[in-house]
C-alpha cells in the first residue's frame, strides 16, 4: 500500500478548541445519527470534534488497518481542516488512545471471562461511551484518560480483555461489510469506576524487572528501543515481560510487526513478514541476535 504523507505543516490548534468550536458543536448524543448516515467523513469530523485523536483505515489483506503511518500522529494528530482529504477514500475510522484523545479502552474479546473478573454489564451502564465491535459479544468500552492506566496491556489470559490506555489503536467505525461496529452507548467519557480501578491496579501490580535488566545490559536495551523508535516513528510497547514489539524498520510497515523478545539477557528479533534478522540487526544499531 501506497504511505500517505503528510506534506505541508500546518499551524496548530489547540484541542480545546476543537472539543468546543463555536458554529460547529457536536455532542456525543449526536453520534449515533453520525454512524446512520454511514459517512467516513462526518463520522471522523464528529469524533475529532468531541476531542479524539482519528486515523483513516482501509481493507488490507481482509482487515481494517491504517491507511498512513500513524505513528508521528500520537504527538500530533490530524488537524480538523486535515480531515477531508485523508478520510475521503477511508472505509474505517480508527482512535489513537491516550492524552491526545482523552481517553482510556477496555477491549473485551471474551465477555464470559471478563464477568469474572468485573460484571459486563454493570461496566456497559458505568461507561458513556460502549462499542460492539464486529465480533459479537466483543465490546470496546471508553473511559476518560488516567495516568494509571497510561498503558497498554494484554489481560486476555486473566480477564479476557486489553487495556489500551495510551498509544494504543482501535477501530470505532467501519463502512466494510461484516465488519460494522454499532454504538450501545453515546453520553462522554466518563472516569474509570473506582472499584474497577483497584481490581486494575491489583492484576497490573509492580513486577521484578525481568530480560535484559537482569542480564546487565539495561543500558542496551534503553538504546536499541530509543532508535527503534526514532527511526520508525513508534514507540514500542512492551506487550508482555522481557517482550517489544514494534514497527519493522527493513519493510513498509503499518501495524506493528516486529517483536524485540529478551532470554536471559540475549536479544532475539522476528519479524511476522519474515524480514531477515541481520537485516533489522543492522538497522537497530544492535551487536547481538
């Protein structure tokens, strides 16, 4: 797929006032009738008004995925009058979570399980914000951003879910065929329960660190994911213990491909589009596979 670049930089305008302009107002009551109508545009403005840090997606390989590189627009996201031109060809609007959208999502891919752990429904009433997402039963629940849960992590072995709280991306609306996602809720962004919040924070609890820290080559690490990041414009996430995945820096990469995985103190690189290991060895900058 072709990248689209952003090539003009444009002024910047404060979020505040994209969340409130004058003439130009959308409430979250309002998105429903957004989703109807079945527009990427207006769909993608409504959002980047109510304050959301949109991406355009497109079908590839059988599945929604960026349009562009996303990774410069966690910092700096597309500016209203942007909207347009990169979501007319779009058939999917994708969010940024985090700071820059205010917000923090739970993406429940095994709603039984999560019911052990928190009650579904319960939560679904507690949220402004719920999406059913094209799996049935699958939701994407949004809450208002919080510091500590600034996160991305993986919980489907423990809770059947994914904490996407800053950095992360999913899909809130999609014009594809068999991959609609509805809205059950549109109020705002409400806070994180404080009931849940603690459940959180005690399965998030502190952990030793493990990989490479253990192996002494703390400092290495901290270089290689400083210039991972650079060079790509993502910042990789540690997606389990000892584990980073990020964009590949050899090939055209849109989605996080790469993964950085660390045993006892060895650093070990695979690519899911089969890039050759030197290869990448060579571009991070790291003397060890």
């Amino acid at each position: 797929m072709r990248e689209i670049k952003r090539e003009i930089k444009w002024p910047s305008v404060s979020m505040k006032y994209y969340r409130q302009p004058k003439g130009n107002q959308v409430d979250f009551k309002d998105l429903p009738l957004y989703f109807q109508k079945g527009d990427v545009v207006e769909v993608a403005r409504a959002l980047k008004l109510l304050g959301f840090n949109v991406i355009p997606l497109k079908v590839r390989d059988g599945k929604l995925r960026p349009a562009i590189n996303w990774g410069e627009l966690r910092e700096n996201p597309l500016e209203l009058f942007e909207i347009d031109r990169y979501f007319q060809d779009a058939q999917g609007v994708g969010i940024i979570t985090g700071k820059s959208s205010n917000c923090v999502t739970f993406d429940i891919d095994e709603p039984e399980k999560f019911d052990t752990f928190y009650p579904l429904e319960k939560l679904k009433k507690e949220a402004g914000l719920v999406v059913a997402t094209k799996d049935v039963g699958h939701f994407h629940v949004y809450f208002s951003y919080s510091p500590a849960f600034a996160v991305n992590k993986n919980f489907l072995k423990e809770i059947g879910a994914e904490i996407k709280g800053e950095g992360g991306l999913v899909t809130i609306f999609s014009t594809v065929s068999g991959q609609k996602y509805e809205l059950e809720r549109a109020e705002g962004l409400y806070p994180i329960p404080e009931l849940l919040g603690e459940k959180l924070l005690t399965l998030m609890g502190p952990k030793e660190p493990e990989g490479l820290a253990q192996g002494g080559d703390e400092d290495l690490l901290q270089k290689i994911l400083a210039k991972w990041a650079e060079m790509t414009g993502y910042i990789p996430r540690e997606r389990k213990p000892g584990v980073w995945r990020g964009l590949c820096p050899v090939h055209d990469d849109h989605e996080p491909s790469l993964d950085l995985e660390i045993r006892n103190g060895r650093i070990f690189l695979k690519c899911w589009a089969n890039c050759d290991a030197e290869e990448i060895k060579k571009s991070l900058g790291t003397g060890r596979t």
